[in-house]
C-alpha cells in the first residue's frame, strides 16, 4: 500500500465495510477481496493529488463507490459463474444499444457487443499466467453502465485501427505526405482517377517486375499458418471473426496477427527492393508512394491490394 493511504488504513478498513453493508448483494466477498480495488480508487483520484486528504475525506470518497457494481465486478473477476450471469444479464441491452450507435449496421454492432463480453472475460494473460480483463479498471466512481458504454466507444477505435483491411501502421505518416505531394505532379493537383484494378497498380514496367518479385518473396517466407490467414481474409473474404474461429483463437488475436503479417510483408518488400533490385531509400519512397497518390490510393491500400492480388496468384498456381 502506499505510504500516502497506509496512514488512513483504519478508515479505509472501515469504510469498506460499510461499503459491503451497502450493497443489496455482496456477492460473498470479504472486506480483503475488495480492499485493494478500493485502495487502488484512492491512490488514483483522491490521494494521488491531495495527499494531505484527511480520514474524512477518505471516507467520504468511499462511501460514495457504487457498491453493488463495484461488488458485482470484482465477484465476476473471482471466476464468480452467477455473478456473470448477472451482468450479462443487467447489461447486455446496454452494450449492445452503445454498439448500434458507433456501428454503421446491425451486423458489426453484433460483432462489437460480442468482442466487448471477450475483452471483460479476459482472454488475455500476464507473465504470471493470470487472465487480463478490462473489468480490472472499473473503480465504483461511476455507473457501471456509463462505465461499459466507455469501454464499447474505446474497443470500437481500437478495433477500427486493427481491424481495418488497410491498417495504419509505424510511418504511414511520412508515406502517406509523400503521396499527397506526388499527387500534384500533374501540375493541376489532381489525383488521377481509377477502378482500382490491382494491374493497375503494377502498370510501370520496373516497378511492376520488381515490387512483384519482391512480394512474391515476402509471401513466400511467411509461416503457413500466415499465409492461411491471408489467403481466408483477402481471398475468401473472411472477417476477423471467422478466421479466429477457424484457429480457435480470439478474434482480438486474428486482428493483432493480421496487423503483424501486414506489417511484415511491407517491410520485407522494402528491404528486398533495396537488397536484391539495388533501390536506394529514397527510390522506395518515391516509386511507391507516387504509385499509390496516381491512383488516388493510400499506400497501405496500395500493399492490402497487391497483398491480395499476390494471394489470388498463389492461390490458382
């Protein structure tokens, strides 16, 4: 315990107490299952910044926690079954009304609210082996219902920076400047118009033989597990929840995988380009990011497309 709350630890004890008297069901837990959330809440927000707060203050802050959520919340992280069923019971139509106005349709409002119940349950874990669950960071300072719409709004971005086909990754940034300056070469800032027919991409004589040449390298040195989950979402057009199921494994960690083999392959092409094809930096740079601002494309859209068009190859060879 840190040493600003040890000196208020008898009031601390007695205040979570009255904090379990508060509670319309307890869920069995003891003033210690709940004592080092509750001293975690005071470091945070009261102590942190007023470490002169008085037993009163202490107290008062306390006595103010939603009891029955926060009791509700630590009995789920117990392992407590009855208590799960309760929350999924009381706030499923929470979760899912939140979902529905962040989602473009009903569909991906389904996939939210379900990838939002994985996260809680934690299926993720530590070093130490223990599960890692969002429901560690709820305090009893707010409704527990205000508390899941956060959680919902902030998976939602998260999954939208993961999950996207063409992800934003390390130094889209400085590419994605270049392509909007290339795009005025023209002389009329005008970006040339496309049906964004992979070929199209490739149209450029070297261009075309050698980022070929190089991601059909890049291809072939993934694993084979990651080159099934590109031929599943690129080619079979699977979503993240399907591909996760077929490995049976989290839709959270087909995400981070597919993050990963993107980011991989585009490096790889990179380096390949420079060591094999004799490209200097600033001729990757150059060739690529015009590539992509002539055909009114992102350079990450740009790799997702020969990505795929690499994958249908493979596919039919």
């Amino acid at each position: 315990m840190a040493q600003s709350a040890e000196k208020h630890s008898s009031a601390i004890d007695e205040a979570v107490l009255r904090l379990l008297g508060r509670a319309a069901d307890p869920r069995r837990l003891s003033a210690a299952d709940i004592r080092g959330r509750v001293d975690s809440a005071l470091g945070k927000y009261l102590l942190k910044d007023n470490a002169a707060a008085g037993h009163r203050e202490v107290q008062a802050f306390v006595d103010e926690l939603r009891a029955d959520d926060l009791c509700l919340i630590i009995a789920c992280e117990r392992g407590d079954e009855k208590a799960w069923e309760d929350l999924v019971a009381n706030f499923d139509s929470t979760v899912k009304s939140a979902a529905r106005k962040i989602t473009a349709n009903s569909e991906d409002a389904e996939d939210l609210a379900s990838s939002i119940w994985a996260e809680l349950y934690g299926l993720r874990q530590d070093a130490e082996g223990n599960k890692k669950s969002k429901l560690a960071y709820y305090s009893g300072r707010g409704s527990l219902a205000g508390w899941l719409r956060a959680v919902v709004s902030q998976l939602a971005i998260d999954q939208y920076r993961k999950t996207s086909k063409f992800v934003q990754i390390e130094e889209t940034r400085e590419f994605e400047n270049l392509a909007e300056e290339s795009s005025n070469i023209s002389g009329n800032g005008a970006v040339l118009h496309h049906n964004e027919s992979p070929e199209e991409i490739l149209s450029d004589k070297r261009t075309s033989d050698d980022v070929a040449s190089a991601l059909q390298t890049a291809v072939a040195s993934l694993d084979a597990e990651d080159r099934l989950i590109l031929k599943l979402y690129y080619f079979d057009d699977l979503k993240l929840k399907d591909i996760a199921a077929t490995f049976g494994y989290h839709e959270a960690t087909a995400s981070r995988k597919l993050v990963r083999v993107q980011s991989e392959i585009r490096k790889s092409v990179e380096k390949e380009l420079k060591r094999t094809h004799g490209w200097s930096d600033g001729e990757v740079k150059r060739h690529l990011s015009e590539t992509a601002a002539k055909l009114g494309l992102s350079l990450e859209k740009m790799f997702a497309v020969l990505i795929a068009l690499a994958m249908v190859q493979d596919y039919w060879c």
